[in-house]
C-alpha cells in the first residue's frame, strides 16, 4: 500500500469563482466582484472598469498595471461572471453531499473576507458570513468531511483595495490580523486544516489582489510581500494559540522549472527565475528569514522595507506546518528566452517545452514535473506535504443523454495521481492529501470563463450566464470515486 490510511482525498475551490451570492448575506464588493469575464483562447483580457480621480472611465486589463488613485467599480451594464458563479451560496447542501459520494474526506474552500468583513475593516464581523461558514462547516463533518479553509484567495475587500492600495499599506495588515483571530475563534474545533494565503507568489502581480502599481514601483511591490509575509506568520501564531492542534500550511504556485539546455547560462536562468519566482517565498514561510540572495537584490535596488519592531521574530515564529501548493504545468527558462517560443502557464510563463503537449489553453501537461517537484520541496524543507490544486482546464461536450465523457480529463488525473504514488512509494516523501481543482466546475481565475471547466460535477452555466446551475456527474466522477474509495490503489 502506498498511500497512508487517513491521506486526505478531496476537491477544491474559493469562494470568489464558486459561491456567487456576491451582495447576499450582509457580504461587501470584493475586487474579485468588479472583475469582468474574458477569454483565454481568443487572447480578450478580464478586464476593471475604473474610475480615475477626474471622474472618467476606463478599462484595465487583469495584467496590466492600476494607476494609482484609480478606483475599480462594478457597472451595472457589463457582465461579471462571478456575481452567481456557480452559485454555492444556494446549492452547498447538496454540493456537499456530492463531494461525499465521491468519496471526498477533504474538501479545500476559501472565507470569503468581504462576508466577514464587508469593508475589510468594519468594526464589527458580520455575523450572517460567519454563520454561513459555520453551516457549510457543519455540513461537512455530517459526512466525515474535514473542511481545508484558505483564509485569503484572491478576494481582497473593494475598500481596502480602492482607499489603501490593499497589502501596500499597514492598515490592510492590521485588519487582516482582526479578520483571522475571528474565523480561528469561531471556528475552533470545526476546522483544522488552514492554508494562510492562496499563491502568495503572485499575489502582488494583480490588481486583483488589491495593488495598483506593482510592476513599475518596486518599493510597492516588496513592501506588499511583506505585509504578505506578516500577515501569513500571523495566522500562523494566532492559530497556534487559539488552538494547538491547527495544522497551518502556506499556498504557492508551485509549478516545475527545467533549464532550456545544459548550457550553464539555461542553468543559471533556471536557477535564479526559481529563486524568484517559487523558492523565496517557500523559504520564507518555512525558515521565518528572508534568504541572503533576496537581502542582497533589495539592498542593490536601494529598497528599504518599512518594518515594524517584533516583525522579523514574528516570522520566525509563524513559520508553517506543512507545505501546500497549486500544480498544474512546468515551465521552461533559457538564457535568452527571445530565441524560443513563448509559452503560457499559471500566471507565470516560460519557453516552449519541444517534448511536452499543452492544453487548450497552452499550460504545459508533465506529470513526472510534479513528481520532481515532490522530490525537490521534501529534499529543501522535509515538511509534510500538500498537493492543494492540480487539474485540467478543458471545454466539456455535454451529451444528448445529458452525460460527459471526459477522457482527456481522466487520463489527466490518473497520470498526476500515479506520481504522487510513486513519490510516497518509491521516494518516501511525506505527503498528506491531494485536493484537485475545481472539483466541481467554476469560474476561471485567469480569463473569467465558464468554458474553461475543471470539474469532475458539471454545473449548468454558460459564459453569457445562461444555465440553471444544475449539477451532474461527468464520467471522471466516477473515476474520482474509485481512487478515492480505493486510497489511490485502483489507478485504471
Ligand atoms: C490557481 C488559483 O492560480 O489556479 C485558482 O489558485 C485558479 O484560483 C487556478 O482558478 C486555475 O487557474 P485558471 O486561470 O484556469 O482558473
């Protein structure tokens, strides 16, 4: 066997591309809620409709660059996807029984800030979010479900985004700090398992996640990796204390890195764009101190990090249980990345990788990468492990019959999950669950598409928002299932 009895098997999702109910429940705008829809095959961006500061409108690509003081606004005659997503603020009941019968005895979600703190900053919770997560955690144990919660993905209060150019500023932090003391006070005993913030390394790569200039001012951008950086080792140590038996993991895009070619200078490439891009923030959410090379690339750019006094202990003692991460694709550095062709991947690009297929939206296919990744995390850190996002994008064909015969999406899984077995069986990493994405079809985080489905349940929602939500089993379902009843055993 090689699996451990109690390997945690599930899905996942985050509030801001499944629940809808945007404005229900007492729950404030997000930045997640002023995103429009887009579409990743055509190359049309999501886009923000802002306001500048003289009152005149524009539109902004999820890319490219807010200027600062511009205020992003939901208008009332364009579409956002996400306004009902999938819609399982009214169908969680049944989602959950769903999750069960696939076998699921995990299942990742995020809190969604603005229904805790419709501002971000109100003096007071409100209390009809709370009770909401309260319910769907409930829900969950009937089942012997254990929620996985992700304090932060991508949905950044609209206030503190417009008002305080979100994690740049101070006072952002420190309502983040208010925000997870009450969710780890509210949910002790219900929940367990906390991932602290989705992707924490591109999080200050979009506006999306509440920062204007994050390409052009530098100071900005790393003053907001730290604020990041306090806010995870926070969470860390106030769910510690609040309750001992929290495991408190970290979220980082984690995809695979290979050099072009042995060529020392594809090397170096590979080398230093891991540092960058992956390897910083693992060492600093697992070590607690920044690493010598970033110390060095700060001091040469003349950046000075604005701390408070206590903050660089804080790290220290914040540092997490285990290492969590999104697993999609690989990607591919050269030296001089103009002479290759480019390739896509999630949210981080590279070099065409000549021995690998793509899919439909260009993200690379490479199991054996996840295997690899495995071996290099529990190699650096030797702290459990968690495979928290990994799945295919792919545009389902619903059948006459009403059912969906997802192959591709099958075979997909099968090979991800064969590695992982051979990572635990034949390596010995320690590896503890495995929650693919979008187990349950969502809105695309990238281009804002329905099309782009990752779900095992299908869910009866187009990209001009026609549908009527109804849920039903794609044929990988029922291979999901068997993996999972099985603990990883029945692979074919
Ligand atoms: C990760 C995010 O980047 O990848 C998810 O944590 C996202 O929010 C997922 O949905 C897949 O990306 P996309 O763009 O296909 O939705």
């Amino acid at each position: 066997m090689s699996f451990p009895k109690g390997f945690l098997w599930g899905g996942a999702t985050a509030a801001n591309q499944y629940e809808g109910g945007y404005l229900s429940g007492g729950k404030g705008l997000a930045v997640a809620d002023t995103l429009t829809g887009g579409d990743g095959i055509h190359g049309i961006p999501r886009k923000f409709i802002v306001e500048m500061p003289d009152g005149t409108r524009r539109e902004i690509g999820n890319r490219d660059e807010v200027p600062a003081g511009a205020k992003a606004i939901v208008d009332p005659d364009t579409y956002y996807p996400s306004h009902e997503a999938t819609d399982f603020y009214h169908h969680w009941k049944e989602d959950i029984a769903l999750f069960a019968e696939m076998g699921c005895n995990v299942y990742r979600l995020s809190i969604n800030w603005t229904r805790i703190f419709p501002n971000g900053d109100d003096e007071t919770p409100n209390e009809e979010g709370l009770q909401f997560y309260e319910d769907v955690f409930k829900e969950c144990h009937k089942y012997g479900i254990e929620p996985l919660v992700t304090i932060y993905h991508f949905d950044m209060p609209l206030h503190l985004a417009n008002e305080y150019d979100g994690m740049v500023s101070r006072h952002t932090l420190e309502a983040f700090k208010r925000y997870v003391e009450v969710i780890f006070k509210r949910y002790k005993g219900l929940v367990h398992y906390w991932l602290t913030i989705n992707e924490i390394n591109i999080n200050t790569n979009f506006m999306m996640n509440g920062v204007h200039e994050h390409i052009s001012n530098k100071q900005n951008a790393e003053q907001c990796r730290w604020h990041l950086f306090v806010a995870s080792a926070y969470a860390v140590k106030i769910g510690h204390e609040i309750d001992p038996t929290n495991k408190i993991g970290l979220m980082i895009a984690h995809g695979a890195s290979y050099p072009y070619s042995c060529n020392p200078e594809d090397v170096w490439a590979e080398l230093t764009g891991a540092h960058d891009q992956k390897w910083f923030y693992g060492d600093v959410l697992v070590r607690g101190y920044y690493p010598a090379w970033k110390v060095k690339a700060l001091e040469r750019a003349g950046i000075t990090i604005q701390k408070e006094e206590g903050e660089d202990e804080l790290l220290k003692e914040g540092v997490v249980d285990f290492y969590s991460f999104s697993y999609y694709s690989s990607q591919v550095f050269a030296a001089h990345p103009e002479e290759h062709g480019v390739s896509e991947g999630n949210q981080t690009m590279g070099v065409k990788n000549p021995y690998l297929k793509a899919s439909e939206w260009g993200w690379t296919v490479d199991p054996l990468g996840l295997r690899i990744n495995l071996n290099q995390i529990w190699d650096r850190y030797q702290i459990p492990m968690m495979v928290v996002e990994n799945g295919l994008g792919a545009i389902d064909k619903v059948e006459a019959d009403g059912s969906i015969h997802d192959d591709y999406r099958i075979n997909y899984m099968r090979d991800h999950i064969k590695v992982m077995k051979d990572a635990v069986e034949i390596d010995g990493v320690d590896l503890m669950g495995y929650t693919p994405w979008g187990h349950i079809d969502l809105v695309s985080a990238g281009t804002g598409e329905m099309r782009k489905r990752y779900g095992f349940i299908y869910v009866d929602r187009d990209d001009e928002g026609n549908g009527n939500f109804a849920r039903s089993k794609k044929d990988s379902f029922f291979y999901m299932q068997k993996v999972y009843k099985s603990n990883g055993e029945d692979l074919d």
